[in-house]
C-alpha cells in the first residue's frame, strides 16, 4: 500500500471527518478487475483503516461488477460507514458496470472521467447471463440503485438510464446519472474542495485542497501482494490454465521416485486453481469430464497401452474444457484457441513426454539392480541421503545406519526406488 503526501489543505473545521486541529487527509482507494473476496477484502480494509483516520475516501473504479452477491454486502458496507466516500469512474477508458453501479452510486458522490463509461447495469451478477436473469431480481436491484441515487447526488431517472445502457461522461452528466466530470484525481480533488455531501453523520463539507495552513496528506492504495495474486487466479482463463498445469505437474510427479519440484508446484497450482474455482461459477459435470480425461491419459503411461486410453482421454480433456466454461455467462467464456492448445499440449506431454521420461527411469533402474552388491565411495556426508559413486558413476544413495563421512568406503545393499541403500564397508 503506497502512501503519497501532498501539500494541500482544507478549510473546515472538521476537514472531511477530521477532528478539529488535526491534518485532513484522503485516501485514493484503486477497485480493477471483477470484485471477488479477495478485492472486497482489500476495499473494505482500506476504508475502514480510512475511516479510523477520519479520511475522505476516493472508490478510483474501473469494474464491470462481480460474481455472487460481493457488490451488494460491499454496497451496504459503504452506506454504513461515516466518513465521506466518493465514487470516481477513472482515468479514461475505465467503466463502471453491473455491480460496479452499486458501488459508485453508495458513494456521498458520484464522479466519472472523460472517455470513462458507466452502465449497463445487466448483469447485476456477472456469473448470470443478462438474458437469465429473474426480472425480479433485475427490478430488486434497480429499486436498490435508485434509493442509493439520492445520496450519490445524482437522480433516480439517471440511474435508470445507467441500468439500462453505457453512457459516456457527457450524456451521464446530462441524465443525471453522475454529479461531477474530472479528468484525474488532482482535478477531482480541486472540484470536490468546499462541496457538502452526506454521511451516516450528516452533512460535511470536504476539505481536499490546500489553504495556507491547513496541509492535506493524499495517499494512493493499491491491494496487497497475496491479495492481489488471489485476485489475479479469479479468472477464468488463470483458473483453467492452473487447474490443467497442476493436474500435469502430479501426473508426471507420480512417474518419478520421490515428491520432487513437479508435484509441490502441482500442489500449488492446483490450490489456487480451487480458490478461483470458489469464485467463478462453472459446470461441474464438465471438470469431472476434464479429471477423467487427464486420468485416462496418465493411466496409459503405466499400463503401456499408448493408444486406446491417450485417444479417449484427449477427447475427454477437451469435452470437459468446453462444458465447464461456455455457456455459464459470457464472463465466464473462454476462448476457443486455449482449450485446443492445451489438448494439443496434453497430448504431447501424456503420449512422448512421460512415457520417455518413463522408459528413461526403468533403464536406470535396469542399471542400478547390477550395482547391488558393489563397493564404492561416499562423495560427501550421507545424513541421511548423499551421493556415492559406483563404477565411476554418481548416484544418490540413502544410509540406514546412521551419517556416513565423505570419502567413506560403502557397498551397495538394495535399492529404494531409484535410490542406492548403502552402508559403510569395514576395512
């Protein structure tokens, strides 16, 4: 979270939530990208670190809504709280759809940017199709937008016209469907200094520009690191390309002895790939399609069948990618050119890639079945495992009996997967 001051000031008494005497401060609060938990975490946090401060809070929103109901509880979290919040549509080229309209319009006011847009307000939830969602659902939400208008400053007639079709910051201004058009924050800040707007605590007059006297800290927040990662994996293409790179790193982790690089990065992918999944809607039949798929093509590798099990497992794959994500909502589409990379991808990696990688490890086991029974010599500490070089070739080895010291005389005892058991040789 970056933090920016700036020399400005304010002429009230009480400078937007401020007590008397102390420096006003703002609070420039960044909402990108869909609101899922991870952002509506973050939001909340700042502004209620804000609202501790007694800051003015600026929503910079650039959002075409949310999945579920993250809007709505976000939506009543900012009505409730009781320093001055305003809703800035910004920098251009920023919008403000479906949810995001809640958002703006539960602000004590509401702004926009030239070459921004605001609305349509459908779909509310970005998980439904426009055309499905329930007309009283649509009508509960409208109602809702329209009983915020009043504290937004703008007019219940243009936040209809905002639920209905994007309007750029000319016509919004006209239908009323925002109160005020500023370019950047530093000109916001200039055309909110002096303007009253209501709080929880009534009527308070903002304070962001500096006065002789009076200096106004300014800082910018942008969401945190793992916040922002969770909030990058809320996508469907992260979610899909994280679920099908996990399910490939513990398919290839369990043709290699050990648990090694492959599988824990699987692990990981695929953690993340479930928390996107708890927040996108998809269908499910078609994940439990895509899990057979990659199971069939993993099963041909160890049964050594290469062909029946890898076709049917390759259409199973890109069955399931299509059903899971298309025709949930067009937020939630993908496009067709991934799913066939990855079944190309997934075809190469089950049917060359593994089953090399296989052969290669049968043909060092082959090598190490000889070498049981053989002396050789510790290249450095065994505690327990270490390297051992046998006929001249280094090989990882594990001790049994306790640490064995470099340079140590060892014979080779049995093997433990691809690993030599060894012990130390008497003299």
């Amino acid at each position: 979270m970056a933090a920016v001051g700036l020399v400005l000031a304010g002429p009230t008494a009480r400078a937007s939530g401020t007590s008397s005497g102390a420096t006003p401060s703002v609070d420039v609060v960044k909402v990108t990208g869909v609101i899922d938990p991870s952002e509506a975490a973050y939001i909340r946090g700042t502004v209620q670190e804000a609202e501790r401060a007694g800051a003015t809070v600026i929503l910079q929103i650039d959002s075409r809504g949310s999945f579920g109901d993250q809007a709505e509880h976000l939506s009543t979290f900012l009505r409730s709280v009781s320093v001055p919040v305003i809703g800035w549509v910004g920098p251009a080229g920023a919008r403000a759809e479906g949810g995001a309209l809640l958002l703006l319009y539960s602000s004590s006011l509401a702004a926009m940017a030239p070459g921004a847009g605001v609305g349509p307000g459908r779909p509310f939830d970005l998980g439904t199709r426009a055309s499905l969602e329930a007309p009283a659902d649509v009508a509960a939400a409208t109602r809702r937008l329209e009983a915020l208008a009043p504290g937004a400053g703008v007019r219940a007639d243009g936040v209809r016209a905002a639920v209905s079709r994007a309007l750029p910051a000319g016509p919004a201004r006209a239908a009323g469907a925002v109160s005020l058009v500023a370019p950047d924050v530093p000109t916001l800040l200039q055309d909110l200094d002096g303007r009253s707007v209501r709080t929880t605590g009534g009527a308070e007059t903002l304070a962001t520009v500096s006065k002789p006297g009076r200096p106004v800290d300014v800082r910018f927040h942008e969401i945190g690191p793992i916040r922002r990662t969770l909030h990058a994996v809320s996508t469907p293409t992260a979610v899909y390309v994280l679920l099908v790179l996990g399910l490939w790193g513990i398919a290839f982790e369990c043709t290699q002895p050990g648990f090694g690089m492959a599988g824990i990065g699987g692990l990981l992918a695929l953690a993340l790939a479930g928390y996107g999944l708890a927040v996108i809607p998809v269908h499910w039949a078609g994940v439990v399609v895509l899990l057979a798929g990659v199971g069939l093509q993993g099963l041909d590798v160890l049964v050594k069948r290469l062909a029946w099990f890898t076709a049917a497992g390759t259409v199973l794959f890109l069955a399931g990618s299509l059903v899971a994500w298309w025709g949930v909502a067009p937020a939630v589409d993908l496009s067709l050119w991934l799913p066939i990379l990855m079944t190309v991808g997934g075809l190469l990696l089950f049917a060359f890639g593994m089953t090399v990688a296989l052969q290669a490890r049968e043909r060092v086991r082959s090598q190490q079945v000889g070498l049981v029974g053989l002396t050789g010599e510790a290249r450095g500490d065994i505690d327990p495992e270490g390297a051992v070089v046998v006929k001249g070739a280094v090989w990882r080895a594990r001790s049994n009996d306790g640490p064995i010291p470099k340079g140590t005389r060892i014979r080779v005892r049995g093997l433990d997967g691809l690993i030599l058991r060894v012990e130390p040789e008497p003299d």
